[in-house]
C-alpha cells in the first residue's frame, strides 16, 4: 500500500523539507593536499537536491590536522579556500529548494597515521580494532589514551569546523557519532575503558559526545540545524553489538536527547533488521527513549522499503542506492521495480569515475 507520507513536507524548526527523503553522508576520498573534495563530487551532491532530495548530507569532514583523519582524500573545513569551495554547493543545493547539512567526523582508533599531518591515533583508550585495516592491510595501530588536553583539542576542532561549515551557509551541522570513529569509540565499552570522568557508566562515556554537541551548538547561529548520528555497528569489526543490549541503547539515546539536538539519525545496515534480540528495529527502540526527530538509513532502496520505514521514523536517507541512481527520488515516486544495490557496487564512489 502506498501512503502519501514519503512526499509529505515535514517541518524541522524553521527549515521545510519538501518530503521526506534525503541523501546519507558519503565520504568519496576525492580532495587532493587542499583538502577540497573534486569538482564532480560536489555537482553531485548539488545535482541529488535538483532531482528531488529534501535534505543533502555531505560527506564526513575532517575536524584537525593531527589526527582526525580516517581515509586519503578526505576534506576539511578549517582555510578559507576550503569554506569557499563549498559555498557554490550549498547555494547550489538551497536553489534547488533542499537543505544542506556537513557531517563532521574524528575517525578515532580507524586512523591511519599516514596520512595524518601529526602521525597520531588517538582513542579514549589504547585499544585498536581487532581486524586489520582492510585498505592498507595491516592492523589498525594502538592508539594513543587521549589525555584531557588532546579532548578538549579535538572538541575545538569539531567547534572550529562548525564555524567553517557555518561561513560556508550551511543549514546544519551533523556529528558522527556512529560506525566506530571517535565518538562513538567513546560511547561503547568496547572501545572505551576509561576510569575517569568519561569512561564507565553509560552516562560517563556520553559526556565526550555531549560536549562536543555543546561546543558546536555554541557555534550555530539559532536557526541552523544539529543531528547526531548513532549506530549500533562499527566499519571495522562489523559484527560487534557496540551497545551490550537494548537498555543500554536506550539510555544513551535518553542522555544524549538531554542535549541541543534537532534529530537522530540512526543508522543500519538494513533498516528493519530485529535489534538486540528483541522483535524491534533501531528505530522502534529509538523512539522508545525519544521524542526527538528520527531519520533512518540502511538498505532503502525503492518505494515499498522507503513508507515501510518511516513507519518508525520521520525521514529516511539512501546511500547508496542514490548514489547509483541520479534519478532515485523520481523513481521511487513512480514506484519503479529497483534492485538493492550490492555493496560492491558502491566502490566507485572512490574512483575517478563521475557518478551521474
Ligand atoms: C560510498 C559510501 C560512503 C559512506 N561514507 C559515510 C560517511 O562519510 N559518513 C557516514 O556517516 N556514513 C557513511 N556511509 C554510510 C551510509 O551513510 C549509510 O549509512 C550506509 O551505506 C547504509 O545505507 P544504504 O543501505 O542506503 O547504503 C557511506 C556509505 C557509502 C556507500
């Protein structure tokens, strides 16, 4: 059955998305020393609003210099030159009637030291991923505990990279907190052992993330967007529930909901897959603890996957089946038959190729 829900507007302070579906963050891996992502990269993002998506996420964008890098290629916002590059793009993506949102991200114990400027890994603890990095092939380093400065260092970079997303006109800030990187290595005691102040109870490891949101909502000027992105799952050592069980999800979703944020942003693998044991999927068990905004991700591809969830959630955003598929928003209006696209298939993201 279709509803009209999916291409129903929906309102998010004073922002209107047109409907209800919007573009994932996508690291591309494209920008060169600038920093800047390739030309055909951000068309693309600006092209994704012209043909019918409500809101734009862009990809992860590297907050420091020393060591929140996590992949070649990936961009930043800290010079000017950086902040201009992306004006065009979000004026592009405003003309086309849609919203613009940078994810900001610290890739944490996924680093790569290499090719960070200060060949640092830092984590909240000296634990690195069980599996090697699957794109140099050897282990992931120890990392570095992170002391009290290096945290209030890295909370300004997520600050100063705000500012930056800001002077570029961006509507709103995402924070990953999601898929294994900083934050989130902060949030799981699988990544964090932490005796201090921000290890331990649930409500102790969220105090990184807490402040990090704080610190960049002191930078948004009061109209402008926050999102925080949560998962259960992490990039390396995919299989590991990184919350022990639905409780203790629900009780950072509660915490972190104390805070200065517009929406959640949940993300799957596949969107209704049972969670933690129980017969609810991450969005049912987000709305649990929240009365916050949810949008939802993992395995939408086609109209009858898009109105199925959002049955739990109030937005729902496709990788890479958008990626693959300049005219998806238009497809999924006609309800043509679309294929799941393989995850192998999503690897030209990181080519030279451009994507249509
Ligand atoms: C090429 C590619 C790059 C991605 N980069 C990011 C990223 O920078 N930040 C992020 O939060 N998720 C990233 N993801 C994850 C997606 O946003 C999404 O959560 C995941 O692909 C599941 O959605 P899908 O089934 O619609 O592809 C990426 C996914 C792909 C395919």
């Amino acid at each position: 059955m279709t509803t009209d829900k999916l291409f129903s507007p929906y309102k998010l302070k004073s922002h209107t998305f047109k409907n209800r579906i919007g573009v994932a963050p996508m690291t591309r891996m494209s920008s060169s020393e600038d920093g800047i992502p390739r030309r055909d990269v951000l068309d693309f993002l600006v092209r994704r609003a012209r043909n019918g998506a409500a809101i734009v996420y862009t990809e992860a964008i590297v907050t420091d210099y020393e060591s929140a890098q996590g992949y070649p290629g990936q961009s930043r916002i800290l010079t000017q030159r950086q902040i201009d590059a992306w004006k065009p793009v979000v004026q592009g993506i405003k003309a086309a009637g849609a919203v613009a949102v940078m994810q900001l991200f610290h890739c944490g114990r996924m680093a790569w030291p290499e090719i960070n400027p200060a060949r640092r890994v830092i984590a909240p603890s000296p634990i690195s991923p069980r599996q090697a990095n699957p794109m140099t092939g050897k282990p992931y380093p120890l990392p570095d505990e992170m002391s009290l400065f290096d945290i209030r260092h890295v909370i300004r970079g997520f600050a100063e990279s705000a500012a930056g997303a800001v002077e570029a006109g961006f509507d709103g800030i995402e924070i990953h907190g999601a898929h294994g990187y900083l934050i989130c290595n902060f949030l799981s005691a699988y990544s964090n052992q932490r005796h201090d102040a921000y290890g331990g109870t649930v409500e102790k490891r969220c105090r990184f993330a807490r402040e990090v949101i704080q610190a960049v909502k002191a930078r948004l000027p009061a109209d402008r967007l926050l999102t925080f992105r949560i998962s259960n799952w992490g990039v390396a050592d995919p299989d590991v529930s990184l919350f022990v069980d639905q409780d203790e999800y629900r009780q950072a979703v509660r915490i972190l909901s104390r805070e200065p944020i517009d929406a959640l942003s949940v993300s799957t693998y596949s969107y209704s897959d049972r969670a933690f044991g129980t017969q609810r999927n991450m969005a049912q068990l987000t709305r649990e603890a929240t009365d916050l905004p949810i949008m939802i991700c993992g395995k939408i591809y086609d109209r009858r996957s898009a109105e199925d969830a959002l049955q739990d959630a109030d937005i729902v955003l496709s990788a890479k089946a958008i990626l693959l598929n300049p005219d998806w928003v238009a497809d999924v209006r006609e309800g043509k038959a679309l294929a799941l696209p393989a995850s192998e298939e999503a690897n030209v993201a990181y080519t030279q190729t451009p994507l249509p």
